[in-house]
C-alpha cells in the first residue's frame, strides 16, 4: 500500500486542555509623556516657591528688609527655647520660630548657655546672631533701671521696690537674702541662714544701676552691691570706735536704724542721746527700757495702739524687753549712722512730735505729760 507523505515544517503551538484560546505574547503598557511645556512650567513654579521660601528665611535669619521696630522682652528664669522663641516672634522681630529653633539648635545655643535671663531692649535690625548675643548677661542692649534707695526702708521695702521697677521679684531676693552665704565679717553670727531678714539694716540707701529682669545669680550681684556700699561706708574706724564703745557693728546699726525711724529729719543726735541715756544711765526709773514705738510698729506693720505696749509678744518690743531690740528694724543713712556715734550730750528720756511737725525733748516723765496734754494727746 502506498504510504501517506508527511509534510515537514514548523511545529504548532500545542494548545493546554480546555483552552480554546491560543497564547498571545503580553502587551507593554505605553507611558503617557508629560506635556513638555507643562513639565516646565512645574519645573518654573516649584523652584520659584523654593526660592521665595529660601529668600524669606534668609530674610528672618539675616534681618533683611525688615520694617524699623524696637521691643523691650524679659526672659525668665528658667525660660526654655521655645518660650524665647514666642517672646521674638510675639514682639515682632523674628518671623519664622522653628527656623529660629533650628538655627538656635545648629549653633548651640542652648548647651553653651548664650541666653540669660534679663530685660533687654531689641530691634528688627538684629539677625538671629545679634538677637542671641543681645540676651547674653554682658550684652549692651541689656537694661538697666536707675534706683534710689531711701533711708529708713525697710526690707520689705526695698524689695518690693526692686520689683515694682522690674529688677528682680520679690519672692527671689527673699530666697538669696535667706540662703546665700554673703562674705562680709558683719554678718557672720548676726542670724542663721534660712531667714531673710539677716540682712536688715545692712542694704544701705543710695542711688544704683541695677540690671532688670535678671534671675537667682542676678539677685545676688544685687544685693551684694547694697551690702558691699554698707562696707564702705562703715569705715575701720567706726568699727574700731564701737568697740571701743562697748558696742558690735550689728548692735550699733540697730541704734542707727532705731534713730533713722524716729527722727524728724533734723534731730538724729538728740534722739541718739535719748536712746543712750535709757540704756545707760542707772538713774533712770526704768532704765534699760527704751520704749520705741518704731520697734514695735516693724513687726506689727501698723501703727501702733496703747494696748500694743503690753499685748506685743516680741523681742522688739521695747516697753516689755529692756535693752536694744535682736537687729535693726531697717537701713539707715549715714546722718544715723554718725549720730549713733556721737549723739548729742543731754539729760533728757524722752520726746514728742509737737504740733509743729518736730520733737521736743524732755528730761522727767512729768515734764513729758504736762507737754502731751497741751496737745490733747
């Protein structure tokens, strides 16, 4: 039988059970081309933001083209990076924080302790450099507050003075007056640290530069200035003189001040003479007792009552405890101080305010009330 031909050639695909389908090679996706004109003008806008952003915070950070303008700001104590960050941009002279943050974080600031607190005058011609040199404690832009101290303030007084005129606050120089261990010989043994008021009598009155705003170190420069004016003018020699006297310095200011408290401006040496006379003299018929009102009225913080001679339960009051009350009830100037040391030479135990404005003196209690009824008291 003839055999079938085979035709040769190429094999075809064999299709897989169940497909009716053959295979067909998969297709690429074609990517939509960005319109060339369309990618360049984001190009454009994307590099134009840029730049603007960049001209904008080299603007801040470089201080330029900014408008004419001043601010006082107060850095607190303990005031973190952001909270001098608020304070610039609050008052206008920074306008970006976190760039001034980041800035403030680039160079360090923080670890090197460049800001410290204080009250210091700024303008928007400072760059960020110039605004953190400026809050340095040595910085010229830091102010200041001219003060006059005047005599016979108390503490208190005075530290509420202090912070009246935004030096420091009251409730800091309290906590330094108590605690910090001020190097004057003075002061050694007068009152244990821990009460402010050790350094009674001895912040002496007088006109200061302070700088404002400043913290716990700042305070303590404060009041080491008064004390350090108080050593100057009490001489070696007036120390040496109250010794001679029978007298510490703590016990001759507290005379000082107690003068300082009562005088009516023109009698310093004849109030001293009185107060010598009660301590002193034997004769007195209730020597020792000298019977100050002012004593009594720097614990009271009143004016002061008949019923206070007998229901005031401290050692400053001088009706019930004889002798110089335990410090001075405030600071006195220097006219006190040199009447406490030379006090006029009379007899006399006691005085009144007339009805002039000024003291008369009087040596006998009878004298004294024949005075005072003549004036209805």
């Amino acid at each position: 039988m003839p055999q079938e031909s085979r035709e040769h050639g190429p094999q075809q695909p064999r299709r897989s059970a169940g497909s009716s389908q053959p295979r067909t090679a998969p297709r690429r996706r074609r990517r939509k081309r960005m319109n060339p004109l369309l990618y360049i003008l984001t190009v454009i806008a994307v590099s134009a933001l840029l730049a603007g952003l960049g001209w904008m915070w080299a603007g801040d950070v470089l201080a330029l083209n900014k408008a004419p303008a001043s601010a006082v700001i107060t850095v607190e104590k303990d005031a973190s990076l952001n909270d001098v960050a608020d304070l610039l941009h609050d008052s206008g002279l920074i306008d970006n924080k976190l760039l001034f943050k980041l800035f403030c974080a680039f160079t360090k600031v923080e670890q090197k302790n460049k800001i410290t607190p204080g009250t210091y005058e700024l303008n928007t011609d400072m760059d960020y450099n110039a605004l953190i040199n400026s809050m340095s404690s040595s910085s010229g832009s830091r102010m200041t507050a001219s003060i006059t101290i005047p005599e016979g303030y108390t503490l208190d007084q005075i530290f509420a003075l202090l912070e009246e005129r935004g030096v420091s606050t009251v409730e800091t120089l309290q906590e330094v007056a108590a605690n910090h261990d001020f190097k004057y010989s003075f002061l050694q043994g007068v009152l244990e640290l821990g009460d402010y008021h050790r350094l009674e009598g001895y912040l002496f009155p007088d006109t200061y530069e302070f700088y404002m705003g400043g913290g716990e170190d700042e305070a303590v420069q404060v009041l080491n200035k008064m004390i350090l004016r108080f050593d100057q003018q009490f001489t070696d020699e007036m120390r040496q003189k109250a010794a001679d006297m029978g007298y510490t310095v703590h016990q001759m200011v507290t005379i000082a001040s107690l003068i300082e408290k009562e005088t009516d401006g023109t009698d310093q040496a004849k109030i001293a003479s009185v107060i010598y006379n009660r301590l002193n003299n034997p004769s007195y018929e209730t020597v020792g007792y000298l019977q100050i009102d002012a004593a009594i009225a720097y614990v009271t913080g009143r004016t002061v009552t008949q019923a206070d001679y007998q229901n005031v339960d401290s050692p400053y009051n001088t009706y019930r405890n004889k002798g110089l009350p335990p410090g001075p009830i405030a600071s006195p100037g220097m006219v006190s101080i040199n009447a406490a040391f030379n006090p006029e030479n009379t007899k006399n135990y006691y005085y009144v305010v007339g009805s002039d404005g000024l003291h008369h003196f009087f040596r006998t209690n009878a004298e004294f009330e024949a005075y005072k009824a003549t004036l209805g008291n």
